[in-house]
C-alpha cells in the first residue's frame, strides 16, 4: 500500500511503511482484498493502490490527544486543516493535508475522545492507566527516525486494562475502550476508489466486489455513506474481532474477542478534498459491537 517508490528514504516515509507493515498483519482483510484486486486485474501488486487516508484515535488528555499526535505529522509537513465536532460520540476531529513533494501520501486524519464528557466512573478509569503520563512523550521522540516513530506509534504507553475496566468503558464508549486497549495502532487506511479500472471504480460497484469475496461491510447509516455535496462516498469493512489476552481484578488471565482494525473505501468525485462528518460518524462505528454481531450471530 506505499504508493511511494521504495528507494526514497525520508523519516515520513519509513514511518508509513512501518505502520502498514503492522497494520497489515493485523487485519486479515486486507490480503483478502489486495489478493482478489491482484486476481481481478485492478492492480499488479499493493503498492498500486493509492492510500486515500489513514486515521488515528486518542484521548483528549493532557500530554495526549491531538496536540500531542500531531506533533509528528506536522512536523513531516502536513498541514493542520478542518475541524469535526461528533457531540453524540463525546469526539472531536482534525484531518491533515500531506506535503506536496511526494505525489500520493495519504490524507490524516485524527480523533480524540473528550474524556471530560464522560461519566465520572469512565474517566477515573482512563485516568487510572494514564495518569503516570505527566509529559508529552512525543517530545521526547527523534522525529527525524522514521524508526523510532514507528516504534512509537506501536508501544503501548499504558498497560493493557483489566476486563471490567475495558467493559465498564465499553458500555459508555467504544471509541474510548478502543483507545484503551489499543492506543495509537493505526485505526484504518483507505483504498481510492475512483481510481480505480471502470467497472470498479465507484463505492456502489466496489462494494459489490467487497461482498462477492465474502467481505463483511458496516451498514451503520447505510452500507454507503455520501457526503451533502454527493461529491465524497465512504465504505467500510466491519472491524474483525482478534483474540486478546486480559488480565482480570481477581489476578487471573483470559483471552476475551474486541474489535481490531479495519479497512476503508473512498471515492472522491471533482477532487473533493477534506471529510464529511454525517460520513465519519458512521465510519467510527466499523469498530463498534452493534456492527460486528450483525455479522456473527
């Protein structure tokens, strides 16, 4: 998925590398739509697609949060652009435009959930795993090691919550219990539609595509979610659930399914930039509980 030739070697480029390389591992769907694009002739390999975005979540905390993540995106020359606001999910939002010298770098986009908007037991739980956090840790980062950001972006800077304290903020939030276990691992990437050969170019004929190879889509707002101007149209996987090992209050350890990662479509029509909030808000539920036992039950 690096639409970026291989020999050039900058910081941003090597992060981005890094985190597709994990994020890749992590989400078993997409070799499945990479393999089956490759069969079909849309692409000779992954590093024909073209990367629409990438998006990130974090808490609104101090040392945390967006001032915090965008720190490294700014630095590699992104630029700060429209804010979203998502009152019923407690989230706010910025998307970040990408340097114009290298041709096809991803848009950004960045989530945090206001945790001061959550109920007083929510917060005091996140607060817990985070509160040894007194300095920004991306201060402390060499932005100029592609590497060492990566690595970063890939350790986690609290220790993994005990179950009910996942469950607890679970039934509040599942953004903010997304964030908890998992932290900054990349939310998603996004695969540019209209981009593609005709006969697969659009949502409505690349969903179609999606479901033949036995891809699950999330159906929050409709199975495609189109911007008011008609000019931006989203899809998105459902998020598969991994198995994941949590410690429990009693001392004891057991593996519990949530939701990892997932993967997006967008096709923008006239060079539509930026996002569409009625759009994002149902793309966040890709992660959500209510979407993925549409699938399981």
């Amino acid at each position: 998925m690096s639409s970026k030739p291989s020999s050039f070697s900058n910081p941003l480029i090597t992060m981005l590398n890094g985190l597709m390389k994990r994020y890749k591992e992590r989400v078993s769907d997409v070799d499945t739509i990479v393999n089956a694009m490759i069969s079909h002739h849309l692409i000779k390999s992954d590093t024909d697609i073209i990367n629409d975005h990438i998006a990130f979540r974090t808490f609104g905390l101090p040392h945390l949060g967006i001032k915090s993540l965008e720190k490294i995106m700014l630095h590699y020359g992104y630029t700060k652009k429209d804010f979203y606001q998502f009152k019923r999910k407690k989230l706010t939002a910025f998307w970040y435009a990408p340097p114009k010298e290298i041709p096809n770098l991803p848009r950004l986009f960045i989530s945090q959930c206001e945790v001061k908007q959550l109920s007083k037991q929510s917060q005091n739980i996140i607060k817990h795993y985070t509160s040894h956090i007194t300095k920004d840790p991306v201060d402390t980062l060499d932005l100029n090691d592609g590497n060492a950001v990566d690595t970063f972006l890939h350790t986690p800077l609290w220790n993994t919550p005990t179950w009910e304290d996942y469950q607890r903020v679970l039934q509040e939030s599942e953004y903010a219990a997304w964030v908890l276990y998992n932290r900054y691992y990349l939310n998603h990437f996004t695969i540019t539609i209209q981009a593609l050969k005709e006969g697969y170019n659009t949502i409505a004929l690349f969903n179609t595509f999606l479901e033949s190879i036995g891809i699950k889509l999330n159906e929050a707002g409709g199975k495609i979610k189109c911007s008011q101007d008609k000019k931006l149209i989203q899809s998105s996987t459902v998020a598969k659930t991994i198995p994941t090992l949590f410690p429990h209050k009693d001392g004891s350890h057991h593996s519990h399914d949530i939701a990892g990662s997932y993967v997006e479509f967008a096709e923008r029509i006239d060079n539509r930039d930026g996002f569409e909030v009625g759009n994002a808000d149902k793309i966040f539920e890709s992660t959500f509980t209510s979407e993925i036992n549409k699938h399981t039950l």
